[in-house]
C-alpha cells in the first residue's frame, strides 16, 4: 500500500512515485468539515518513467435502491456508490451523515421511509 496526498489549503503540489502498475485501491475527497471515503473499484494505473497522470474522480454520488426478499419479509437495500462503483461514504465533521429515503409508489404514496443505516 502506497498513501499519496496533494494539496495543502488551495496549494496543490505534486509527488512523484516510482514506475509500475499501480492498483487505485481507495480514496479520500476532503473539504472543510466534509469528506468523501471510498473503497475504489481496483483501477489499475500503468505509469511510465517521466509520465505524468492525472486521476480524474466522477463528482457524483449514485444511490441504488434493491428491494430484497429476506425469510421475515421485504426489505429494501441501498448502497452508495462513488468513482467506478465504489462503496462510499459521506462525513461531515468527522461522522457520518444519516442519509433519510423515501419508497413511493407511482401515485406518489409513501410506501416505506427511513434513515439509512450504514453497513
């Protein structure tokens, strides 16, 4: 495992690293008191000597909803999905936020609603 950071405040600043094929295993997006966390989707990076690389991170966020059928009835999965369908996470000062859903039917009942409950 290999940590790389830029940037300090408004100052970006590089960091080189040695050539080979690396593997984006997970990343952090921090802005004041938010960040994104993800576990990256297992990119791999071939980076050759004197190249230069630019990592460029998909700025939306993707709920997916998946209605499942468990043994005790219906229930309904949620997962968040960041940069090539990583699992991520949304913090702000440091805890995570409670993301509220609602499941509405076509005439626009609430069918079920809640608070997400990260797994």
């Amino acid at each position: 495992m290999l940590r790389l950071r830029w940037g300090s405040g408004d100052a970006p600043r590089g960091r080189a690293v040695p050539a080979g094929e690396y593997t984006l295993a997970g990343y952090r997006v921090v802005r004041g008191e938010w960040m994104i966390s993800a576990a990256a989707g297992r990119e791999k990076l071939q980076l050759e000597p004197g190249e230069t690389v630019a990592l460029e991170i998909e700025p939306k966020v993707r709920v997916k909803l998946a209605p499942t059928v468990a043994r005790d009835g219906a229930r309904l999965a949620m997962t968040i999905l960041g940069e090539g369908k990583a699992g991520l996470t949304i913090y702000r000062a440091g805890r995570r936020i409670p993301i509220e859903y609602a499941l509405e039917d076509a005439a626009g009942e609430v069918l079920a609603s809640g608070t997400m409950r990260y797994g």
